[in-house]
C-alpha cells in the first residue's frame, strides 16, 4: 500500500476511534452523576492530550515452534483450558503482550478473528482467574484505564489482561489509547468522595505517572504506589457526604 495512503487511513481510524472514546466517556460521565458529564472526554480532546494509536502483530505460534497444524491446535486447547483455571502457561504458548493494565484513561482495542486475549476476573467464588476473551473482528473492546480508576476514586477498575500467541495464524490487533495531556493533574472528582469512599490516590500528573510506569516492570501495579494511608484519607474525605 502507497504509504501516503495507510497514513490517511490510520488517521481517519483515529479520528473515529476519539469519537466513539468521547461518547463512552460521556456516558460514564453521566452515569456517575458528575456535575460535568463531558469532564473525562474533555481530557482527551484538548489540544495537548497524549492519545495515541498502537498496532500490534503477533506471528503464528506453530511457526514459532514448529508444529504443524493439528498438534498446535491441540496445546491452543489446552492453554486455554489450563489459563481458564488460573493455571501456568502449557508448552506451545507463548507472551505475546505481558499482564499489565492499562495506564491511560480509556482503551479501544480491535483486532481480527484471531484469538490470544485474557482478562483476570474473579470467579463465582472469588478467586482470580484468566480469562480467553472470544475473537471477535466486528467487536470494541474497551478497557478501563489508571487514570479513570484514579479519577472515579475506584469505582471503575482498569482490569489486568494479556496477550497470549496459541493461534496458527497471526494476531494483529489496534489500540486506541484515550490519555489526557502531561500537565494534566489527575485527582479522585468530588462527585466520587463519601464518608463511606474516602479518597484512595493522592493527586499526579499524567507525566508523573507515565514516569513512574516506564521506571517499572510492565505487570507492575503501578497505582498501588499512589495510594493514601488511611489518615490522609481521613483528612481528604472530611467535610464530604
């Protein structure tokens, strides 16, 4: 493809992407009552903010291992069985994007009819477990990031998830990442700060954090370092209702 071509239609994906981005942020505006429901996707629409596209290819497993088309097969079922159960990865599977969770506020991920992604959820009874997300070329998924479960003061969580190669063809896959702009100063919204959910992270800048990230390995819970203790989050929820 002429490269002049792949640019304008990268950039015309973008561009829907940051609309769709915007009107899920809206939505979850709303939906926590804040006082400014546009609050979210306005961080993400400003001149300065730090969105970005990423595109992801992950090559066929059986290539990598030289297997052949049955016997991949066969260990993708199992890997998927054995990582359902909160299992260790089999023989044959391989990271193709190690856990972690997204930093920024919101992520759209797309990709083709390969499967590979797996979210960590908790089970009917409580306990985590890795879960295969089905294939699906015509779906968005979107994830929960940092810094919105920063901003809701936890009441939306950016769930931890993976890639994992099983697949004897390759995975390609597109991330919008919806961020706000470096200077941008991220605290829990008042709107989000009861009695009964004190505030949980003390205050940063997107750069702050992007700092912090990259000076940690990528399965990192990096919010964790943000955290108050619970006399500072005395003092931060007094006075609210």
């Amino acid at each position: 493809m002429d490269p002049s071509r792949f640019s304008a239609i990268v950039n015309e994906y973008i561009e829907a992407m940051k609309k769709l981005a915007c009107e899920i942020l809206d939505l979850l505006g709303e939906g926590l009552g804040l006082k400014d429901p546009r609050y979210f996707s306005k961080l993400t629409t400003n001149a300065d903010s730090d969105c970005l596209l990423r595109i992801n290819h992950y090559p066929p497993s059986c290539n990598i291992h030289k297997l052949d088309h049955d016997d991949q097969c066969n260990i993708k079922s199992l890997v998927s069985t054995k990582a359902s159960n909160g299992g260790n990865l089999m023989a044959g599977g391989r990271i193709g994007f190690g856990e972690h969770s997204d930093p920024q506020i919101l992520s759209l991920l797309r990709a083709n009819d390969v499967e590979g992604l797996q979210v960590f959820v908790p089970d009917h009874e409580g306990k985590e477990m890795w879960v295969q997300v089905p294939s699906d070329p015509s779906a968005i998924f979107v994830n929960v990031g940092d810094v919105l479960q920063a901003l809701t003061n936890g009441r939306l969580i950016s769930i931890r998830h993976r890639v994992i190669a099983t697949a004897c063809r390759p995975r390609l896959s597109t991330i919008y990442f919806a961020s706000p702009p470096l200077h941008a100063r991220i605290s829990a919204l008042p709107e989000t700060i009861t009695a009964s959910s004190p505030r949980r992270y003390r205050s940063f800048t997107w750069a702050e954090y992007k700092t912090t990230m990259y000076s940690l390995r990528l399965s990192h819970s990096r919010l964790e370092l943000f955290k108050i203790d619970d006399d500072d989050s005395d003092n931060a929820s007094e006075g609210k209702a």
